[in-house]
C-alpha cells in the first residue's frame, strides 16, 4: 500500500490523431481519460488493448504500470515499470518511470533499492523536485531503520550477555552446591567412623572390664576352696 508523502508521477500524454479505425493512441487516450476519473481498472483495460495493437509501446507501458499501481498491484506495476526503462530513450520519461518504481520500493521498504532507483531518476532529469524530495525522505528512512537495527542488535547482544552470566552463575551454584553436598557426605562419614571407632573402644573396654572381673571371681572361688580344704 502506498503511503502518505510519497509523491507519484502521472501519466505519459498522447497527441490528437486522425480519426478511422481505432488504434494504440486511441486506447492510450481513452485509458488516460479513465485513469483521470479514477475508474483505474477500466483504464488497465485499455492500455493492455494499446499494447495489444504495439506491444512496445513505453506510453501504454508505463500507463499500465500507474494504474495498475493505484489498483494497490505494486508488483504487477513493477513489472511493467521495468519493461518500459529497457525500452524508453526519452530522459524524461525514464525519470518518471525510475521514480516511480522508487516509490514502490519506498513503500516496501526495500531503502537501499528505493534510493537507487531515485538517483537514477536525477541523473536522468536533475530538476524533479518531487524526486529530491522523495530521496532526502527515503535516506531519513535508511538512516533511522539502521539506528534501530543497531538499537536492537546491542538490546539482543546484552541479552545474550545477561543469558552467559546467568548460566555461569547457575554453573557457580551448582559447583558450590556439589562441593557442599561432597563436604557433607565426608563429614558424615566421619561422623560415623568416629561413632564406630568409639562403639569398638566401648565394647573392647567392656569386655576388658569382663575379663578382669571373670579373673577376679575365679581367684576367690579357688582361694575359698583352699580354705574349707585346709580346714
């Protein structure tokens, strides 16, 4: 869809020819006429009929392309504005065609394209204001679509920056999280070794004790026996 501030060129003219039976300048005139009232379809018509009858025909070209371009058919127009720059010598009339295919560009956002297009439509008639304008409005665009690139490649690369740091850190986390739990485990072995070790102590001092008091009672029973003996 065109947008508002781009200028669009008109339509190439015919002259007058006699009159018998009609022929391309007939059509041409006759789409001219349409395309002015805004029936731009029933324009479309005529110009293909022009064409039919001289099918090189720049005029019936290029008109075709504008109304096919107010028909919101920019790359059927396109088409057409491209057929007729390989053929037209007039530098009039090829500044025209290269400025409008400069705004169909324009209003695709195809920039670099765009301003090319607008150049070559300068070299060819250097005074088309409407051209300069549309030039000077379309470099705006560049520069500012370029900003905003800019703008977002450093929004996505401190993105992807943030997303580094939050990995390492999580990795950080994790590693001080293992060591923690390794910690843990060793402390707890440690723990239960000591509780071993001194269940083992335990238990061999008791029966340390055991074995003493079993010698002990067995050295009072034989000495008791002795004794009723010797009596």
């Amino acid at each position: 869809m065109l947008r508002k501030g781009f200028v669009i060129l008109g339509l190439f003219l015919v002259s007058a020819m006699a009159y018998g039976q009609k022929n391309e300048r007939d059509y041409l005139r006759s789409g001219n006429k349409l395309y002015k009232d805004s029936t731009f379809v029933k324009a479309e018509v005529d110009y293909r009929k022009a064409l039919e009858l001289e099918p090189k025909s720049t005029d019936a070209i290029y008109n075709l392309g504008n109304s096919l371009l107010m028909q919101q058919k920019a790359k059927e127009a396109m088409e057409q504005y491209e057929k007729a720059s390989h053929l037209e010598k007039d530098k009039m009339k090829l500044a025209q065609i290269y400025h409008n295919m400069g705004v169909i560009l324009q209003s695709s956002k195809q920039l670099p394209q765009c301003i090319e297009a607008y150049k070559e439509a300068l070299r060819n008639n250097p005074k088309d204001d409407e051209t300069r304008y549309n030039l000077a409005l379309a470099q705006k665009q560049l520069k500012d679509q370029q900003q905003q690139q800019q703008n977002q490649d450093q929004q996505q690369e401190q993105k992807q920056d943030q997303k580094q740091d939050k990995k390492e850190q999580n990795k950080d986390q994790q590693d001080q999280k293992k060591q923690e739990q390794q910690q843990n485990q060793q402390q707890q072995q440690q723990n239960q070794m000591s509780k071993d070790n001194a269940e083992q102590l335990l238990r061999a001092a008791m029966q340390d004790e055991k074995n003493v008091q079993d010698k002990v009672k067995k050295g009072i029973r034989v000495e008791g026996r002795k004794l009723e003996k010797d009596w």
